[in-house]
C-alpha cells in the first residue's frame, strides 16, 4: 500500500514518543534530569580546575603582544587582593566546565522537551542545533582572533610618561574577555533564529530578504557595542560579518518558502 503525503504529515505532528506523566511525575523527572546535569557540571569544573594554567597562558597573550608593541615591560596581568588569583581559576573553572558537561545538561534539556514534540519539531530542532553550535563557536574563534587588537587599539590611548603604564586587573580582564567571547558567539547564532521562525511560519524569505538595510545598521551598531569606540577596524570585521550571516540566512529561508510552495501550491502568493 502507498503512503501517501497526508499520511506523511499525520505522522509527522504525531508526538515523537507518546509518553503521559502527572504532574508529579513531570517534577520528578525535571528534578532527576537538574540532577544529572548539575553533576556533569561539577565533574566538568572539576576537571578544568586541573587545566587552568593552559588557559590563563592563553589569556595572557594579547598583553603580551600588547607588551611587545608597546616595549613596556611593565604591562601585566595584575592581582589585587589575597584571593584573587584563586577566584579567577575558580571562575575559568566554571566556564569551561559549563563548555566541558554541555554534553550531559543539553542531553538532559532535550530528553526532557522531546515526548511532548512532534516528529517535525524534533527534525527543526536538531537542525537548529547543529548550526547554532558550529556558529557559536566560530563567533568564539573570531572574538578571540580580534582581541589582541581591541587591546592594542585601546593601550594606544596610555599617555607616553614616564610614570604612566597599562596595568589589567585579573578580574576585569577575565570580565572583558569571556563578555566579548560570549556576545559575539550569541550574535552569531541570531541568524539561525531567523530561520527557525520562518520554519514556524512567522515570516518568510521575503520579508527577511526586504529587511536588509535595517539589518546592516543593526550590524554595525552591534559591532560598534561590542567592540572599543575607538576600534574601527573591529566594528567593521565584526559588521561584515553579522551581515554576511543575516543574507545567507535570507537565502535558506528563501530556499524553504520555494519548497513550501511546491509542496502546497496554494502557499503561493
């Protein structure tokens, strides 16, 4: 027997498990899944608590170069209390060790929201995270090649005197550093978003399409926020980029409304 396509989408807004809890159930099963996920986190600072020292070389590269640009011998990550060396291995800890147990806890979120999807919703949403994760990360990858630059452009402005030197306090720099690493990951990701909401029929290719200039203005004062005032050579990069993002995202979104339309003849406009 033929399966037809009404059978096809009858199955596809099925739930992908047909799984019924009380809601005393649903509690403990979210508590059981916290559970499992805070543990993975606690093993996952755990073992970044052993690496720190790889990273913190990392962090201190930038002011190296910046040191060496300068021919300053006195630029240097400074720590201004007891502790303070302490709590910032403590806070890296927790940083890769969310990076680390992402595994366990996006697991735990997604076994816990899956029985109540449909079998479309699940097929969105795995596509939806195979390209935010690799978008994230690139944006990590670009904040961290654009750092160096941000502090060169910004130790420029260091009085040359005699008693005048670019000092970064371990917690301030830790601050500035994982806040633009995690900004532009998250902007990267914005795009994908646009493409989600067109798979929900919230808009279509063209109206994302008709939208670009708004969206590259919007992209240049991301990238002006994200980046120092004085730092144009980062806005732009940054701009470019986000814009280039938001077109191709047009484009998909463009290449399922064609798809929609063949699929359903009377989508068409």
């Amino acid at each position: 027997m033929a399966t037809t396509d009404a059978d096809v989408t009858s199955r596809d807004d099925q739930p992908y498990r047909d799984r019924r809890m009380s809601l005393a159930g649903h509690l403990m099963e979210l508590r059981r899944r916290l559970m499992i996920a805070a543990i993975g986190l606690v093993v996952g600072m755990v073992i970044a608590f052993i690496v720190t020292d790889p990273v913190i070389d990392f962090l201190l590269r930038p002011i190296e170069l910046v040191a060496g640009e300068l021919g300053d011998d006195f630029t240097r990550l400074t720590y201004t209390g007891p502790t303070s060396a302490f709590d910032m291995r403590l806070r890296i800890s927790f940083a890769i060790g969310i990076v680390l147990s992402a595994p366990v806890w996006l697991w735990q979120i997604w076994a816990y929201v899956m029985p109540g999807l449909t079998r479309r919703e699940v097929r969105y949403t795995v596509g939806f995270m195979a390209a935010a994760i690799p978008l994230f990360f690139g944006g990590c990858v670009v904040a961290v090649m654009l750092l160096p630059n941000v502090l060169l452009v910004m130790a420029s402005f260091v009085p040359d005197a005699q008693f005048a030197s670019q000092f970064y306090e371990s917690s301030g720099y830790y601050d500035f550093v994982f806040k633009m690493i995690t900004i532009v990951g998250i902007a990267f990701v914005l795009p994908v978003f646009l493409v989600a909401l067109n798979l929900a029929g919230v808009v279509d290719g063209r109206a994302v399409l008709k939208g670009w200039r708004p969206a590259f203005v919007i992209a240049l004062v991301f990238g002006m926020l994200a980046s120092p005032p004085a730092d144009m050579v980062t806005m732009l990069i940054l701009a470019v980029i986000l814009f280039a993002l938001y077109m191709a995202a047009a484009v998909v979104c463009l290449a399922f409304d064609r798809r929609k339309r063949k699929r359903d003849p009377e989508l068409a406009p």
